[in-house]
C-alpha cells in the first residue's frame, strides 16, 4: 500500500505525544525504590487508573488491527469477541478471581499455581507464560513496526528495532506504573485517532444502511451483518463457524482463559491499593469493552465496502484495514492524531505482554529458581535486565508475526496453546479441593500437547472445518482455534481428574485462602479501613455490564 500522506502537522502531533509518553516515564521512575515498585507498582494504584489500563493493555495491535481485520474478514459476527468473548469473563475475574489473587497477596499468577500445585506445574506455566508473552509482544511490535513502515517508508527491520527501542525506554524508566500512566494516556489518544475514522467513512457509505448495501451486495459478504444466522451445528455457514465453537470455544475457555489467568491482564489489578480497587479493576475496564466494537469492527467493514478486494492479495491485507481508511478520509493533523493513536495502542499492548514478562520471569523464574535470597536491589537490577531480553526477543518474533494476513488469527492460536488449559486447571482447582497438586502439572502439559496436535495434526484434516466441507479450500481458522481450545480445555481436565485420584493431595491447612470455602484464619481483611460507596459495588457494576451486553446481543441478533 501506498505512503500516508503526512505532514509538518501531523508529525509535529507526534513528538508531542512521544515528548509525554517519556516525560511519564521520568517521573514514574521517582516512585521506584523496590523490586515490587518496579514490578507492580507497589500495590498503590486507584481502580479508575487500574481499570483504565486493564482495557488500554489490551487495546493494542490485537484489538486495533486484529478486531478491524477480523471484522473485513468475517463481519459482524466478530462482536462476539466482545460480547461473548470478553465481557462475561471479565466479570467473572472481578467477582470470583481477584479475591484469590489479591487476597492470598501471590505477586503473579505462576506464584498461585506454586501455593495451590508444586513446583514443577508453577515452573511449567511460568515458562509457558514468558514464552506466550514474547509472542504476544512480537504482535503487537509487528503491528507498530507496520504503521511506522506506512509513515517514513523504511523497511520493516528497520520499523521493528525502533519501534522496540521506544518501548524499552518507558518501560525501563518507569517500570509497571510508567506503563500504567502511559496506558491510561494511551487509552484516550487511542480514542480521539479512531472516532473520526467511523463518523467520516459511515457518511462516506450513506451511513448504516449504505454501508450494509455496499458490503452485502458483495460475493460471499452476504451474510457479513449477521451475528448468529448461520451457526446451526453441522450445517454452519458463519464465519465464525457453529454456536458450540463460539459459545464454548471463544466465549467459555479462550475468554476466561485468557481474561481470568493472562497475568498480561491481572497484573494491573494486582498493582491495585486493596481488594475492592482490585476487584472493581476489570469492570470498570468492561464498560469501554461494550461499545469498542463501534470503534474496531466498523472500520474492518467501511474497508470492504471501500476496496472489495481486501485481503486477497499482498498488499492488501486485512492487517491494513485502519491505514488504508487513515489515508482515505483524514486531513493532515487529525490524521497525525489518529497516528498517535494507533501508535499508542502497539505500546500499550508490548508494554502490557513485556511488563509482565518481566515480573514473571524475575520472580518465578529466576528469583525461585536460580537465584534465591539475594537482596531485593539484584532482584530490581534483574527486573531491567529481563525487560531489554524481554524487548529484544519481541523484536525476533514479530517477523513471525508478518507471515500472518490475520494476526487475530494467529493470536488466538497461542491462547488456544496457552491459556485454554491453563483455565481449565484453574477452575478445577479453585473448587475441587482434591485436586492434587502432580494432577495440576500432568492437566497443564496434556491441554498443551492435545492443543498443538489439533491444530497441526488433527483438525486440519477435518472437513468439518472447511467452509462447504471442501477440504481443498482454505480452512476456517478461528474455527479450528475455538474448537482447538475445547480440546485442550478437556484433555486437561480428563488428565487432571484422572491423576487426581490416584496421587495424593495436599492436607487441607496448605490450601488455606486458594481453594472456594477454604479460608485464610491469618490473612486479615483486605477491605480493612475502606468505607465502599454504594455505586462501588462490584456487583452493581458487573451485573449492570452482563444487562448492557445482552441488551445489545438481542438488538444485533
């Protein structure tokens, strides 16, 4: 695709907000004197900022350019990612997770698994985690990379080492809480760069209704604003595939997975001042999550309507989406606002996936497994060490993920590998109290291997798969990821049960405040010196977003 077409303006919008991005960075820096300082920002945040950079952490390359390609490739079905995919587990992880998390007072999610299993399945997930993380970064490093190739015109090489090199600074400067300030930052810049792009392009189509004409009247956009129409189970013809992939693959275990054990996420609740702040983390984050789909998903379908070939060749990926309408309707100056913006969200979500690389990899890697009882300076030092490898092998792996048209794709084939088992020995541990602790570690490697084999081996041989059942077309791949996170998700569960009966289980006082019903006698109140408002309420604010989604689920059917 072709150079944006920027100016002095545009340009000038942009050494603004990066002068910001490492100004925050400075003075975050002041407030670091500890390893947990660095690593969660010594648990002093208020849940508005904590919430706010929950959903900007994950409002990056995979929600901007994933969600805006998915919704050019598959339509409007792609809301339920949002609405089925996200906002219900994101109530869930407020309600039911944070009090374990934050309660038990375990410094990242592989320190749980270490208090509730052994060793070796608290090693697994923190190696698993540290590799998915990198993975992850190189997503959203790929996707900075590829906006700033569009900008200057320089190789993508060149793109990736820069784009990693800003990153590292603030990160390095300001640790979790430099990321955090420049994420709430990044959440209304990213915002402001993407509402101009959906008002100017609906008008462009007619609005709503010229927009659906252009799309539909297209072949095999037909069914392009439907969400549930065609998920009928051995007879599907959405582009998601049936309802079992999308209720139980996306909506049950990739979501949950991904929202209640991706330490991406739940850090930024951990860096939360006390319980009630932690709980209220992720649903405040879950109000903006209801309505982004206006901000992603349209975009994906203005650009089918703009350029009916999209997709099908090189330099019309789906992953172009967002620039290819930059270009097409904004003057200079908004459009180095909407730069911004989608430059602040590849920052907020490498910021995100290396921030906690960092803190899992310090303390769960190195601090239990290398090097123990040194002072918490080298564990600091280690910190800012991790962060540059964490930086520089994001920089190996987005080349990765350049060979993708959809990285939403590829995404959710390292959530399928990942967090589906994960999740699945989660929730079997946090309310099975038998569940010992050689089961939890055998659960998470066969969720593993059966999610690698299905995707590989097994159901790319599958007609069921393929659209019309014709293997020789191109396979129906966020299918095969939902369908893949169901098998892994079972086979974990299987082996976990299995192994659970025939080893021996922990005696019930070491399970004291990880386990549903067993309680922590020595762990105090958290909510302790707290007064709660009544529109603070956890309840009140989840159950309110569960109406609001299913309000809107009904008017989009």
């Amino acid at each position: 695709m072709t150079r944006l077409d920027t100016n002095f303006f545009d340009y000038t919008i942009l050494i603004i907000y990066f002068a910001l991005v490492v100004a925050i960075g400075i003075l975050a820096r002041r407030a670091i004197a500890t390893s947990e300082d660095f690593l969660l920002s010594g648990r002093s945040l208020t849940a508005w900022i904590t919430g706010l950079a929950f959903i900007s952490a994950n409002l990056g390359a995979i929600e901007i350019l994933g969600m805006a390609a998915n919704g050019a490739q598959y339509g409007l079905s792609t809301v339920h990612f949002y609405w089925v995919g996200a906002v219900p587990a994101m109530v869930f992880l407020g309600l039911v997770m944070m009090p374990f998390y934050y309660g038990s007072r375990v410094r990242s999610v592989p320190e749980y698994l270490l208090r509730r299993f052994n060793p070796a399945t608290h090693l697994w997930n923190a190696l698993t985690f540290a590799v998915a993380s990198v993975l992850s970064a190189g997503v959203n490093l790929y996707a900075m990379a590829l906006i700033i190739e569009v900008l200057l015109g320089w190789p993508t090489w060149v793109s990736v080492i820069v784009s990693a090199g800003f990153v590292l600074v603030y990160i390095l400067l300001g640790g979790l809480s430099g990321a955090i300030y420049n994420e709430v930052l990044q959440f209304f810049v990213i915002i402001a760069g993407l509402i101009p792009i959906v008002i100017i392009g609906l008008k462009d189509m007619g609005g709503w209704s010229g927009l659906m004409q252009k799309v539909t009247s297209q072949p095999g956009k037909e069914n392009h604003f439907e969400t549930w129409a065609g998920t009928a189970v051995g007879n599907w013809t959405n582009p998601l595939g049936d309802w079992i992939g999308i209720v139980m693959g996306l909506g049950f275990v990739l979501s949950f997975g991904y929202w209640t054990t991706n330490f991406a996420e739940v850090q930024r609740a951990l860096s939360a001042k006390n319980l009630s702040s932690a709980e209220r983390t992720p649903l405040i984050g879950a109000f903006p999550k209801i309505f982004i789909p206006a901000l992603t998903i349209v975009p994906g379908l203005i650009a089918v309507a703009l350029i009916p070939n999209i997709g099908q060749t090189e330099d019309l990926k789906y992953n172009y989406a967002i620039p290819i309408l930059m270009n097409e309707y904004l003057p200079n100056g908004t459009l180095g606002i909407a730069l911004a913006g989608l430059l602040a969200a590849f920052m907020a979500g490498m910021a995100a996936n290396v921030s906690s690389f960092n803190t899992v990899f310090t303390y769960d890697i190195w601090q239990d497994y290398v090097r123990k009882h040194r002072p918490d300076t080298y564990y600091l030092n280690v910190g800012r060490v991790v962060t540059v490898a964490g930086v520089v092998i994001g920089i190996g792996t987005a080349f990765i993920a350049a060979g993708f048209s959809n990285i939403m794709n590829y995404i959710q084939t390292l959530f399928s590998f990942f967090n589906a088992p994960v999740f699945a020995t989660f929730i079997i541990a946090m309310f099975w109290r038998r569940t010992t602790p050689w089961a939890g570690f055998s659960g998470l490697v066969a969720g593993f291997l059966a999610a690698v084999a299905f995707q590989y081996l097994i159901g790319p041989n599958i007609a069921y798969f393929y659209p019309g059942g014709d293997t020789s077309g191109e396979i129906n791949a966020q299918m095969l990821n939902f369908y893949g996170a169901i098998v892994a998700f079972v086979a974990d569960a299987v082996v976990t049960v299995i192994v659970t009966f025939v080893t021996k289980p922990k005696p019930i006082e070491q399970l004291a405040g990880l386990v549903w019903g067993v309680p922590d006698p020595d762990a105090g109140d958290p909510h302790e010196g707290y007064v709660r408002r009544w529109w603070e309420s956890p309840k009140l604010l989840g159950f309110t977003a569960l109406g609001i989604v299913l309000v809107l689920s009904i008017l989009f059917i």
